[in-house]
C-alpha cells in the first residue's frame, strides 16, 4: 500500500491538501474542483443573476392571458430512460415570486414553444431561496376538442353530434410505449397516447381531441397529480 500527500495550490489561487491512496500497480486519477469554484459556478447556483443571464425571456400566460414576461432556464431531466418523455418532460428553473401556476403555459419566446407547467418539484437554497426548480412538459401539437351533445331533431326529439368546443390548443403528448408502460404503470391496455393540457379548457370523459387528421377518445382523467392540470389517456376514436 502506498501512499501520497500534496498540496495542491488551483489556478483560481485557492490551496487545498489531498491524499491519494493505492495498491500498487494500480493507477490512481482525480480531478479537483475548489469548493469556492463550485459556488461561483453560474449553472450550479440557479441564482436570480444566474437565471437572468443563461436563461431564455419566456411569458406566463393563464386562462388566454398574458401573466407576466420573465426568464427560465429548460433543461432535460434525467433519470428518464424513455426518449420520448425526455424529449417532452423538462426542469425549469424560474426566480423566486415569479406569478406561476399549475396549468399555465410558458411560452419561449426564442424558439416559439410552448409548455404545461405542472409542478414546483424543489426549492434550491443558501440560507434563502435562490431559485425554483419546477417540472413542465413541452406542447409538441395543436389539439381541437369535441364533445357529443344533444341537438334537436325538429320533430319533437333529440339527435347525438360531435361539435367543436375548444380549438388550436397547445398540448403536450406522447404515445404509450412498452418503456413508459413499465416506467409508469396504470395505462389500458387500449391506450396509445397520453397527453398533458390545462384543465382551464375543460376536457371531460369521453370527449374526443383532433390532432391534425387523427382522433383520440378520452380514457381516463387525471386533475389530481397536477394543480390545474389535466393528465389523460386516450384511444383511438372510431365513433361516427
């Protein structure tokens, strides 16, 4: 057993002592990164100047209308092995008191996106919060809802028809694969898509969505996991 015991002064002028500890033969590699160098980091401190300075200008926009114009910082969360959620579930990091909810839209300014916010997943703090980090999920089509409703007949009864409520919705989905089944279990067994939209737009059991030419029968619902949110499943719809 050897070992070995230096100082190691870093280009940023700060000093520190490190010991390496082998068996012989084997070759021992590090790379030493100062505590004051971590802290400094931009990236690692989400800070409100961090933030204004990397982030991209994005609005807040709730119930069809403008909140506030603020910055954020979109990454891709890890830990996800699906590519296709990957691609849809993002982290954002937002100022603290910036005015965001459950359910509303931030639209990147930049590139002309648009996302679901769905949650604050966890405060980052120095002995004050310096930033949010949240969870939002990118709108990668344009959805039009229809719903079967009672229109008469002219002869004294009622006739069934899908008519247009809502349109040129943005929305987030994705199909269903074997990953994201094993991943997130509780999809029938019909099920090929899911999809994230805000509850402002008031989809219900049974409604039917358009997406571009394809129509998808609503599954099951879900306005508990995300405040202000809806979190469905859908079928492919071949109802007249």
């Amino acid at each position: 057993m050897t070992e070995a015991r230096n100082t190691i002064t870093c280009n940023r002028g700060v000093s520190m002592e490190v010991q390496a500890t082998s068996r012989n033969y084997v070759g021992v590699s590090m790379t030493v990164q100062p505590k004051e160098f971590v802290e400094e980091s931009i990236v690692r401190r989400r800070s409100e100047d961090a933030i204004l300075r990397v982030g991209t200008p994005v609005q807040i926009l709730r119930e069809g209308k403008l909140v506030m114009t603020t910055h954020a910082v979109l990454a891709p969360l890890q830990r996800i092995s699906s590519p296709k959620t990957l691609a849809i579930i993002r982290a954002a990091w937002f100022i603290p008191g910036d005015d965001i909810q459950g359910g509303d839209y931030v639209f990147d300014i930049n590139q002309s996106v648009y996302y679901v916010y769905l949650a604050q997943n966890e405060y980052i703090s120095e002995g004050d919060v310096v930033g949010i980090r949240s969870i939002v999920a990118r709108c990668n089509r344009v959805a039009a809802i229809y719903r079967n409703v009672d229109k008469p007949t002219g002869a004294g009864g009622t006739f069934q028809e899908f008519q247009q409520i809502e349109k040129n919705i943005p929305i987030s989905i994705e199909f269903i694969r074997a990953g994201l089944r094993m991943e997130q279990p509780g999809f029938y067994e019909t099920s090929t898509h899911r999809a994230f939209l805000p509850s402002f737009y008031g989809l219900q059991p049974m409604d039917r969505i358009k997406i571009m030419d394809d129509f998808l029968r609503v599954d099951v619902m879900d306005k508990i996991s995300f405040d202000n949110t809806v979190q469905a499943t859908f079928s492919v719809d071949d109802r007249p």
